[in-house]
C-alpha cells in the first residue's frame, strides 16, 4: 500500500460516485485498507486532495528536470514547457479535475485545496525568476520584484480555468492561450513597460 494507491482510489470513488467519500472508512472500505493504516500516510480526505494537485505538478517538475534541453531553455521558454506538460499531465485525468471546478467558487475551500500546490509552485517559481534576472529577461525592481511569485501563480490559476473550460479541439485554444499568457508576462516584467506603467501612476497620483 502506498500513497499512489489511496489517491487513485479517491479519485475512483469521486468519477464512480460524483461525490467524495464522506468519511475515511469508506474510501477504506473500497481498497480493503484498515482505516488505522490510512493515517500513516494521510491525516485527512482534504489531505488526498492537496496531495493529488501536488502529485501532478512534481511529475510536470520531475519529467521536466530529467530533460537535458530543457536544463538549456531560457526562463521564458521553461515556463511555457511547463504549462504545456502541466496541462498534459492534468489531461490524463480530466473527467476529475473537470470536477474539481466547482472549488473556484469558493474562496476558502479553493485555496485550501491547492495550499501545497501553491506553495511548491512558489518555490518553482522563485528560481525561475532568479534565472530571468542573470539572463536579463527579468527586470529585478525595488519592492515589485518580490511580488513577480503572485503575478505567475495567477497566471497558473488563468491558464488552469481555461483549460477546464475549453470546448477546442486537442485543446488547442490552450496552447495558444498558454503561449499569449506567457509572452505578455514576460514583456511586462522584462522590459520598461512597467517601468513606463508605473511612472504614469506616479504621475497621475501626483496630480491629485
């Protein structure tokens, strides 16, 4: 028994049921697991829960790092690698994330969900950025820089609703919107648009 197991099990259940199990016993139940040896590895449903987003991104990072190309891309260009096989990894169990959408309604319920998702994509981030500084496709600003995380986790958060929502064939309209997301992202932080955004709210302030 392992964690995979109990994951694919939750996910089982959900697709089987349209519901998740109310109770530990009965996800149990369904793989002939005690429910004592359940919290060796988990300490609640919820926790299933993060550990299934969680799972998908650190199979998109792991394949990605196996890659010697990739360890050769720009910042801009491991981005958009990510994305892509994130979205792929995600497509392999789509009827349950497709399930999963009713959480975006729900503040609290969606960001507690995706909490340790979140938090590995922050750090994943974060080196991310600090590439894009060497390589000068990122511009480090004073008391903005620290921000650019929260910039790219809704960016991730964009491109996730729009791919559970898109009809396209292959999901071809993703892919696009993936690479438009990404370049303008880059374009703002990498370049003086910001710079020249930022100085014209300045200016307009001062007018005030």
């Amino acid at each position: 028994m392992d964690k995979q197991k109990i994951r694919n099990a939750y996910k089982l259940y959900l697709l089987e049921n349209g519901k998740a199990p109310v109770s530990v016993y009965l996800l149990c139940k369904t793989i002939d697991m005690p429910e004592s040896d359940f919290y060796g590895f988990y300490s609640s449903l919820e926790a299933v829960e993060r550990d299934i987003w969680l799972g998908v991104f650190e199979d998109t990072v792991a394949q990605l790092k196996a890659d010697e190309t990739y360890h050769q891309y720009n910042a801009q260009e491991k981005l958009l690698s990510f994305y892509f096989l994130w979205v792929a990894k995600l497509r392999e169990d789509r009827s349950y994330f497709l399930l999963q959408k009713d959480i975006f309604h729900v503040p609290l319920i969606y960001r507690n969900k995706l909490s340790t998702f979140k938090a590995a994509f922050y750090d994943f981030i974060s080196e991310l950025v600090k590439e894009g500084y060497v390589s000068t496709e990122i511009k480090e600003r004073k008391f903005i820089s620290e921000h650019y995380v929260h910039g790219f986790w809704v960016q991730a958060m964009f491109v996730l609703k729009y791919w559970l929502d898109d009809s396209s064939a292959d999901f071809e309209l993703t892919d696009a919107a993936i690479e438009k997301a990404v370049n303008l992202s880059f374009q703002i932080i990498g370049s003086n648009t910001l710079d020249s955004i930022l100085d014209f709210g300045k200016f307009i302030f001062m007018k005030k």
